[in-house]
C-alpha cells in the first residue's frame, strides 16, 4: 500500500495528545512540498465551542465549527488518523490565509509598535510619497493601454508596478499588487496563455481586502478572474464552484442582477438552455440600480442573449 500525499486544505482527524488535548479535526496549512518531503505538517485546530475571536473562521463539517487559526500545531503524519474531507470553499480559504497573516504579522498592515511605524514615517516618508506618485501614474497608463488592447504593454507595466509595490512600505501597497495583479491576468489571458493567466488570477486573492470586517469589490473580480481561467484550461467543475462562491458575495450584498447572471453562468456551464432562457426572462422584468448589478441592463442583456445563441 503506497503512502498517502498529504495537500494543504485537507481536513483530518489528529491524534493531539502530545499537546495534551483530546482527539481533533485539524486543517492542514503547510504547503505541499513541506508536506510531502518532511515527518510533519502544520495544521490548525478545528473546534465546535464557537466564539467571536477575529481569529475564528466559521466552517460547516460534521456540525457548526471553526478553524481556530490562533492553534497551530505541529504534528508528526503518523498522528493523522484518517481524511474527513477538504476545504473547498474559496471564502473559507481565503479568510484563514488573512487570518494567518494577521497571527504571524507577515504584513507591513499589521505592524502594532507605535515606535516602528513613527521610525519607518520618519525615515521612510518622503520616498513613500514619491512612490505613490509613480504607482498612481503606472496604474493610470496600464488602465489606458488596456482599453486599447495593447497588451505586451500592460503587462511590462504590470511587472513594474508589482515591482516597486513590493519594494514599498506603502500601507496601501496591496491596492496597487491587485490592480497590477488582476490586469496582469486579463491581459494573459487575452493573448491566449492561459496557465500564467490562472497564476495571476490566483496571485491577485492574496491582496484583496481581509472580508471579516468588510464585503470588498476586488474579491468578486478576482473570482471572476479566477472562474474564467478555469474555464479556458477546461476545468468546468472549478469554474462552476467559483461562480457559486459568487452567488454567495452577491447575495451578501444584495446585488440581485449579479447572482443571477452568475446562476446563468452554472446552467451556461452544464448547458441547460431552458434555464438559460428563464433567467433572461427575469432580467428582462428587473429594474436595475447601481448597487444591483456591475453592468447596465442593456448590456447584461446582451451578453446573456449572445450566450445563449452560441449554444445553440
């Protein structure tokens, strides 16, 4: 019987007595290669006594639960006692990776020692200012050449932009890391290499907003992002799962239009023209708002329609 590989995302229930608790679900953090090469993962706890810590992320398994990202433990693969399942879900992965950077202070955003952020304003100051003045302008010129479907253009922009955003102690430096980040991927995407376009897209999660304390836009055009290049390298089944994780955003804020052209999308994907046509029908009914929807109705519209007749 061949040795099991062990994937980050994977849930498992752990023997946990070295740390004198009891038997526990645990999520394996640790990437695939530590994994795979070394005696022992990194996981967090899964526990079912639920609170409020910030820390917290609220997951459905066998009951209500939480993956504790504050409990981090080391433990030999011999105390893996068997695979319950695995994280699937997008929101999840994503608010424990915020939380993990947050627990191990691996961003300039949560810095906490008033005398470090009054040293790096004072040394710092001035060239913090000078290279927000460049990112600005850099993330003006890719937006213009994008409309004008320069594409090797952009992206040089793009890899300058990551560049100097990375280099940055800017506290709004993730801003910039998306924007180049995201259009990086649209325009890889448009000149047909479709597995940077997925990297990219990937790449461009990390930046968006923690979505504890706020519902954020770039989170719904990273995911958007993400389900077309999954789409285009053939994996429906991934695309199909983002386009719920959406489902779930925008019905989190309140954006109708825009869950059901995602549920449009689902039936695009599995090719089931009558439901197609019946949300047409709906929105053709729907009056549309700014907070509703990310296209005017018109072109919503058209798109859908244009769908439709391709499948046909």
């Amino acid at each position: 019987m061949s040795r099991p590989n062990y994937f980050r995302w994977e849930i498992w229930m752990a023997d946990c007595s070295k740390y004198n608790l009891e038997n526990h679900f645990v999520v394996i953090i640790s990437n695939f290669k530590m994994n795979n090469k070394h005696k022992s993962v990194h996981c967090c706890i899964i526990t079912s006594k639920l609170n409020s810590y910030k820390s917290r992320v609220d997951i459905e398994l066998l009951k209500p639960s939480q993956i504790a990202c504050e409990t981090i433990l080391t433990l030999p693969k011999t105390d893996l006692l068997y695979k319950l399942t695995d994280v699937k879900d997008i929101f999840t992965k994503l608010e424990v990776e915020k939380n993990l950077e947050i627990q191990f202070q691996l961003s300039n955003n949560f810095i906490n020692t008033d005398i470090e952020q009054m040293e790096n304003f004072l040394e710092k100051g001035v060239l913090k200012m000078g290279n927000e003045s460049k990112l600005g302008n850099l993330r003006n010129n890719i937006c213009n050449l994008a409309v004008e479907n320069k594409y090797e253009q952009v992206i040089i922009l793009c890899n300058e932009s990551i560049k100097l955003a990375s280099n940055s102690s800017l506290e709004n430096r993730n801003d910039f890391l998306w924007h180049s980040t995201y259009h990086r991927s649209l325009m890889f995407s448009k000149l047909g290499n479709k597995e940077v376009a997925l990297d990219d897209a990937r790449e461009s999660l990390k930046y968006v907003p923690s979505l504890r304390n706020t519902l954020s836009p770039k989170y719904s055009y990273s995911l958007w992002r993400l389900a077309n290049c999954y789409e285009n390298i053939g994996d429906i089944d991934g695309a199909i799962q983002i386009f719920k994780n959406l489902c779930k955003y925008y019905k989190k804020v309140g954006k109708t239009a825009s869950r059901i052209e995602m549920i449009f999308n689902i039936y695009r994907l599995k090719n089931n023209l009558p439901k197609m046509k019946y949300l047409i029908s709906l929105i053709e009914k729907m009056e549309f708002n700014e907070r509703d929807t990310n296209k005017i109705k018109e072109t919503l519209l058209k798109d859908m329609r244009q769908d439709v007749i391709n499948m046909q």
